[in-house]
C-alpha cells in the first residue's frame, strides 16, 4: 500500500509545511535566499537530474504570532 499526501492547496499549507522544517536540518537558513512581496526563494538539489542546485520560488503569507 501506498500513502500519498493531498496536494497543498494554499500558499498557507505551504508556508504551514516549510516552517516545521526550518528548525531541522532539512531546510537550513543557509538555503533561504530571499522573502519579498509575498514570494519566498530558497534552494534545493534536484537529484532526479545529477544533483543539480535549483531556486523555487512559493508564493507566502506571513503568520503572525499569538
């Protein structure tokens, strides 16, 4: 049996799934390049195609704590 997680369906779900990974080692501040007007870019290696660094940009909303 397969498990497969439904697709993100917000920018929030996005931003949601990518912070619980900014305090581990999967997503280390070093790998973030930018956040301006709502897009956050940061990279990635592509393994499928020789371990090629790559940018994606995800589109965000900022959550405010409290």
């Amino acid at each position: 049996m397969i498990y497969a997680k439904p697709p993100f369906d917000r920018s929030a779900t996005v931003q949601e799934y990518l912070g619980c990974y900014t305090h581990r080692v999967s997503i280390a501040n070093s790998r973030l390049i930018e956040y301006r007007d709502g897009l956050v870019r940061f990279c990635w290696k592509d393994y499928r195609y020789h371990i090629r660094s790559k940018v994606m940009t995800l589109d965000c909303v900022p959550v405010r704590a409290g």
